[in-house]
C-alpha cells in the first residue's frame, strides 16, 4: 500500500509540478528558456544495443512540441548543452520558420550510448545573443561529403562539411524531404567534383548513404556511381532491389524498396567486406575490396561519357552522405532512427523558464492564483505533509509489529508447558522486542513470579488468579490499541476536511475573478479562464490531500485490527495454557469442591453464610 501510495503521488506531483529546474544547473542567466531533448536507446526508444559513438544528431522541432514564441526568428540564439550543463555542443541550422512552425537542427553529441536515456539541452529566449551555427564541427573529419539540399532549385548542392565538395551544378527540382528539403531527379545525375577528399585509395574504406523515395521500380537505376578506367563501384537498385558492385561483383539478393516510400540506404566497405543496409539494417554484403578511385562521382545517375551508361535514379532522394571511413551499423542504424519522420530515438521533453517551472501549461495557471488561495493551497500542503508523515510511520511500525508477531507466534508455538521460558531467552528478548504479543507475553509472566515471590504456590493457580492474569493482559491489550491508533484523528481530519478547504479557496478565487470582471466590465472569456481555472486549484489540491488519506487511513485500520486479532487470540491462547499447567482442577467449572477445596475468599463467606444461620 505504501508503494501504490508513493507511486500516486509521483504521478500527481509531475503533473501539478512539470519541469522542475533550479538556478544552480541552468547553462547561462542571459538564456531565459530550455528544452530537454532525449536521446533515448533503450528498448522503449531507438532500442539500439552497440555504442554509437559520436553522431550528428537531427533535432525536428514543429507546433506539436515547440512553440517558437520565445526563440529568435532566425534561431540564432539557440544552444545545445550537454547533461553536465557546461559543455556546448556544435549544431548546423538547416531550416529554422517560426512562421511555419518547423525547424530541422544537427547537433553534434559527442557520445551516444546503447540501453541509456541520455539528455542534452536546447536553450533559446536571448535574441541579442549572436549565431554560432557552424555545420563544419558538427561533422566529424571523416565525413568527405554531406548534402542537404536546401538550397533554391537553381543553386547548386553545397557541402556542410568542411571539404566544401560542393556539387558541379545544379539537377532536378526542389522538393519536400523526409528532413526539410530534397532533390528531385528523374534520371539527370547530380555530379560531384574530383577532389582528394573523395579519392578512394586501394583497399580504403567508404561510407555511403542516403534517403531514397523511389518514384517506380522497374529497371536499373543508379543512385551512386565513381568510376575510374577499369574501376567502378556502383550503388542502385535493380528492379526495386538494392544492391552494391564492385568492378562487376554485385552483392547477393535483398528485399525490394517500397515506391513511393522514404527508406534508407547505406553502404559500407572495409578490408574485403562491402555491406548493404536498408533502414539500419544490414540487408546483403559482398566480398569485395575497394579499388583505387580518384576521379569524379555521380549522384542519381552513371558518370557522364561511360560507354553504355545505366539508367539514372527516378525519385527523391534526401540527405546525402559520403565518409572516407566505414561507418559503424550502429550508427546508420542510428540515423536511420532518428532521421525518419516518426523517430523514437530522439525524444522531446518540457519547456522550461529560467525561473524553474514548465511555461507551457500549469505555470500560467499558478501565475493567476490570487492571494487568497495561495493561503489556503499553503495550508493544504501543511495537511499533505503531515498527513504522509503519519502514514509513513504507521506503515513502518505496523509492519515492523507484524512481522515481529510472526516470529513470536512460532517461538511461542514451541514453548508446550513451559510457559516462561521465552522470558529467560535473551536473544528472544532482543529479536521479539517489537512484538506487542512479546509485550503482553511479559506481563502475564511477571505477574507469575510476582506471586512466587509473595510466596504462593503458583503449581496450583485459582480461576480467580486466572482472571487476574488475564485481565492484566488485556490492559496491556489496550494500551498497545491505543498508540496503535495515535495520530489517526490527523488523517480523518484531512479526509473530512481537506475537500472542504479547497472548495473555500475555489470559491474565494471564483469571487475575485468575478468581483475583478464587474469592475473591469469585460466579460471576455480569456480574462475569466484562467482565474477560474486557477480558482479549481484549490479543489484539486483538497482532493490531493484527502484521497490519499483515506486510502491510507483504510490500510491502517485494517492492520490494527489484525493485530488486535493476534492479541485476543493470544491471550486466549496463553489462559488455556496456563490453566492447563497451572490450574486448580478443583476450581474448574464441573468439580465437586469439598469444603477445604474452597478459595479463602469464598470459605469466609461459607464460614459467615453458617454463622447467621
């Protein structure tokens, strides 16, 4: 019950209290706002289980989880901290439209790890501060090539890495991708210059990839060609299926592409071993090694004057990537993840102001709580305390009792006619002391050998010495039920009267929104909403407080009545013992008592009763 209570209140304190944040870890004093972005590799997320390493990480904000009121129209003032709150991460603004409500943003994470949540911070809300974008570090030197296409359709595709292997001249058209803009091609290659960045030495490694949204899937079509005399390495689809050749070995059969829908396609080559890889998926390989390659590549088509050049690609193709290093299948796996239109590896958590609360939702509400009802939601959250205070240790010291009479139940169901040895055990003493039953087992015991040391025989114990015992017992029975139900009055109180209290200040805060409507004359919705709903904070803050007490209160009682069991049960239990060890046979209910047989008490009312007659 504690636990199901703790969990309770978590979920409430995270919606009544979103995104809380202190002055002591905020970046920089100048920045009023932050929003938490997670880069979640867990199963629940991107559910990626080899390192990653370092990574340009696509940050997608839009209306659905970001408002762009509070950043500048060019996005210049935005930075990227990393969880230690000091270190700032690189990042590339590819669009940034607060008038259409969408931005795509590359942030160079230094390490991404497999089965974590990691988080970094986007701050924004200084417009004076300057644009630091720089697409140059966010690429890592091993990318030779990066395309994001956009540009304007007339403009050639310029590189953002710091190769600056911007292409010949432009292709195609300008379209919607599945990141910002794409490149439209229907067969007209895109070509690249020859330089040294993009050379392919003998048996060298090579990265390539690319979003692709092919527009049909019949023949072959080419996406990536360099050839060099003899020496050609082909990347494109045949007949919807992806493959990779290597001067004329092809990689083994896959799956085809789907038209008309973005996939990604990635190919890596390293030593001997060429792989192909569709959505992060490692789809086919070749046993190949490359061959040396220095002069010009194609992107969407064959390289100009090849004799019996392919078909060049029909589609859309997006993001473009050349690396003179064979990337890790856990970083295309990544960027396949996190690149596509529904990604879960990149997760997007509250807006927060700098003065600690989530601006987005319930702190415009607790801004527009009047005085009167801060007073009464201060007197609740004295109630709330107080009330989990007392539940708290009733739950540990109902427990601890519990548990304790457990042992003592079995220590005692072993102890047959001995009935004190249990008060001689000093382990027991030290091991049953949180007992109640050890509690009364002592009395009981001590009034024994209070009589033994008055001198009476205690062999031969009277029903009324019985009785005597006993009731000595339930008068520690008593006072055990007592402290058991101490400070329980608390948790009825808040139960009855917490509602109570918040209605009060709903009703308060509803009257001086009214009062305030009347003396300002307006009646427009916006200027009564947000008092009233400030106003219903109060009565979600009683019920805060009294639904847990009661539940707690039900648990409670319940486990003192369960012990209150256990003692009646015992007291039972240890009379009839001592009765049948102890007892007076002569004095039980049945016997035939002689005149000798009859307690003193009783032989002088005997002895009276025969003088008056």
């Amino acid at each position: 019950m504690l636990r199901n209570l703790i969990c309770l209140l978590a979920l409430v304190t995270s919606i009544i209290l979103p995104s809380v944040s202190h002055a002591a870890d905020w970046w920089q004093e100048d920045w009023k706002f932050r929003k938490q972005i997670s880069v979640d590799t867990t199963p629940k997320g991107g559910n990626i289980t080899e390192p990653v390493g370092r990574a340009p990480l696509l940050v997608r904000l839009h209306t659905g989880n970001f408002s762009f009121e509070g950043a500048a129209d060019n996005g210049s003032d935005l930075r990227f901290v990393a969880a230690d709150g000091k270190t700032v991460l690189n990042h590339q603004i590819e669009t940034f439209n607060p008038a259409l409500g969408i931005a795509t943003i590359w942030v160079d994470v230094p390490q991404i790890k497999p089965g974590v949540r990691q988080d970094i911070w986007m701050y924004y809300g200084n417009k004076s501060a300057p644009a630091i974008a720089n697409s140059q570090g966010v690429f890592d030197p091993g990318y030779a090539l990066v395309y994001h296409f956009g540009e304007a359709a007339d403009v050639a595709p310029r590189d953002a890495t710091a190769f600056a292997n911007h292409a010949q001249k432009a292709a195609g058209a300008v379209v919607d991708g599945v990141i910002g803009r794409a490149l439209q091609l229907a067969g007209q290659p895109l070509l690249l210059p020859a330089s040294p960045s993009l050379a392919i030495p003998a048996g060298g490694e090579l990265t390539f990839s690319a979003w692709l949204r092919p527009a049909q899937l019949n023949g072959k079509q080419l996406v990536f060609a360099r050839r060099d005399g003899v020496n050609a390495v082909l990347i494109g689809i045949d007949q919807g299926v992806p493959f990779v050749e290597v001067n004329g070995q092809r990689s083994g059969q896959a799956q085809p592409l789907t038209a008309g829908t973005w996939q990604h396609l990635a190919v890596t080559a390293h030593g001997q071993q060429v792989l192909l890889f569709v959505n992060g998926r490692q789809v086919a390989s070749l046993a190949a090694s490359m061959p040396a390659i220095a002069s010009a590549a194609a992107i969407g088509g064959d390289v100009p004057g090849t004799t019996a050049a392919l078909a060049g690609f029909s589609g859309v193709i997006d993001e473009v990537r050349v690396s003179k290093v064979a990337r890790t299948a856990a970083l295309l796996q990544a960027d396949a993840r996190a690149q596509g239109s529904e990604s879960l590896l990149v997760q997007y958590g509250a807006d927060e102001e700098q003065s600690g609360f989530g601006f987005a939702g319930l702190s415009f509400l607790i801004k527009a709580v009047p005085f009167d009802a801060w007073i009464v939601l201060g007197v609740l959250a004295f109630m709330m305390v107080q009330t989990w205070m007392i539940m708290i240790a009733k739950f540990r010291n109902t427990r601890k009792i519990l548990v304790a009479n457990e042992a003592f139940r079995e220590a005692f169901a072993r102890v047959g006619t001995r009935l004190e040895v249990l008060a001689d055990d000093k382990r027991a003493a030290a091991a049953l002391h949180e007992s109640v039953l050890w509690r009364v087992y002592l009395v009981a015991i001590n009034e024994l050998r209070v009589r033994r040391q008055q001198g009476a025989d205690i062999s031969s114990i009277s029903a009324v010495t019985i009785e005597a015992i006993r009731v000595s017992m339930d008068s520690v029975r008593t006072r055990e039920m007592l402290k058991l139900g101490a400070q329980l009055g608390n948790l009825s109180n808040a139960i009855a009267g917490g509602p109570y209290i918040g209605l009060l200040g709903t009703v308060l805060g509803i009257m001086v929104v009214f009062l305030g409507t009347a003396m300002a004359g307006d009646v427009n919705i916006n200027a009564i909403a947000p008092g009233m709903a400030a106003a219903l904070m109060a009565t979600a803050a009683g019920l805060f407080v009294a639904i847990p007490a009661l539940f707690g209160y039900n648990r409670i009682i319940g486990r003192n009545k369960e012990i209150g069991a256990d003692m009646r049960v015992f007291v039972d239990e240890f009379v009839a013992r001592l009765a049948e060890v102890h007892g007076d046979s002569r004095g039980m209910p049945g016997t035939v008592h002689s005149e000798e047989s009859v307690p003193h008490a009783d032989m002088a009312a005997a002895v009276s009763f025969s003088t008056s007659a």
